[in-house]
C-alpha cells in the first residue's frame, strides 16, 4: 500500500480566477499548500493542472506535476483519470488535498490516512468539524455537512443546513480521502441535480449510494479561500 498526496490546481475558477496563483506574503497560495504538504513525510506528492503556468511553478518547487489540458467536472474527476492511467495499486489510499485549503489540519490529514488504511467497509471520507460561527451559517461558500448517527455523511449543501441553528451544524472542510476502486468509479456515476444545484462534487458518491465517512476534528485553523474577501481577509 502506498499513500499518495495529490492536489488538483485548476487555474481559473469562477468565484475567484487565478486564486491558486495570487500572493499571501511573498508566495502564492499554492505554494503555500504545497510547502504544507510537505510537513506529512509522504514521499508521493503530486500536483494535478490544466496549466502550464502552474506546472512551471510546481517544477520549480522540485514536485511532481501532472499536467493534462483535458476537461475534468471537478478535483476528484481529475484526481480518478490520473489514478487509471497511472494505474496505481488497488490497496493506495489517495489523499485530495484541495489547492484552495489554507493551513490545512496536517493530523485531519493522518486521520483519513489511518481511518482508509484500516479494513474499513468505506471507501471515501473526509473531514468536518462543529461550527458556531453564525457568518460561516450564513455564507454559501461555506459548506455544510448533515451527518447520520455514526458520522457518515447524508448530505452537503451551501445553504443553510435543515434542523441546525446557527450555534450547532457542521462545516466541511476541503480534504477528501479515497481508497482507487472509489475513484476508479467516479467518472461512471451518474450526475443528480443536487450537485449540478450545489455545484459540490461529493454528491455524486452519496447519489449513488457510495457512503462518505465524515472524520470529526475537535478543532480547525485553516481558511477556505473562495472569495476576494476570503483573501482579503486572510492577508489581514
């Protein structure tokens, strides 16, 4: 079993065109997550563009880059091709690290490892934590997760998530685990109207009765940048 760390950095994203490239302090965010990425000790981290813009920079920061101009619905439709063409070991766990997750949690991270790594009867999960903060509630960049009793997710949305308050719901957080047959799946699955609606690509597995385990963190420090002001922000 080998655990692979790839983050897919697609240049011009909608809410805000070239984040991955904008500067926050002397270096992009993407190197910002790359450089923290670093910190895990996996010897397989790999970023995964549609630009070569952003190929140069990751060459130059002495990390594998897989580059393919091809149009892809999303990171983990990406991710998947890159897995087959590959052809990566059915026992890897693939680790989806998105390029946009500042400060990401380095031991959410080893908990999706140590969670898939184990004979676990899931084959996708990721990570929330307990929100109180009434402006992430309200805010349709922040997503939110509904959990079942044993943390396995039945639903994301933008909105406000039903039967929780302000005080009490669930944020996703931007990092996903897979085990390859997951992933070998993905582009197969049939799309539903709740993630072409909610534009957020995990739907796809819940639609089609693939169950995504939630990992609860006690805490969470990084910073999902999708906005300017998120940006903003951040530099503040």
């Amino acid at each position: 079993m080998s655990i692979k760390i790839i983050i897919p950095a697609r240049l011009n994203s909608s809410r805000l065109p070239r984040k991955i490239m904008r500067r926050i302090g002397n270096i992009t965010l993407l190197e910002h997550i790359v450089n923290r990425a670093k910190k895990l000790k996996y010897t397989n981290l790999i970023v995964a563009t549609d630009n070569n813009e952003v190929k140069n920079l990751v060459h130059s920061l002495d990390i594998e880059c897989w580059y393919s101009s091809r149009k892809f619905d999303n990171g983990t439709h990406r991710i998947g091709y890159f897995t087959k063409i590959k052809k990566f070991n059915t026992t890897d766990i693939i680790i989806n690290i998105q390029a946009d997750e500042y400060n990401f949690s380095l031991s959410g991270v080893e908990k999706l490892i140590n969670y898939l790594s184990k004979k676990s009867s899931h084959s996708v999960a990721t990570l929330i934590y307990k929100d109180s903060n009434k402006k992430n509630y309200n805010n349709p960049n922040i997503v939110k997760a509904i959990v079942d009793n044993k943390n396995n997710a039945l639903y994301f949305t933008r909105q406000k998530s039903p039967f929780s308050s302000s005080n009490n719901f669930y944020t996703h957080i931007g990092i996903y685990g897979y085990k390859i047959n997951a992933l070998k799946k993905y582009s197969e699955l049939e799309r539903s109207n709740y993630e072409n609606n909610e534009k957020l690509e995990q739907l796809r597995y819940i639609w089609n009765n693939i169950p995504i385990h939630c990992i609860l963190l006690p805490i969470n420090k990084s910073v999902s940048i999708n906005t300017i002001d998120d940006l903003n922000s951040l530099k503040r």
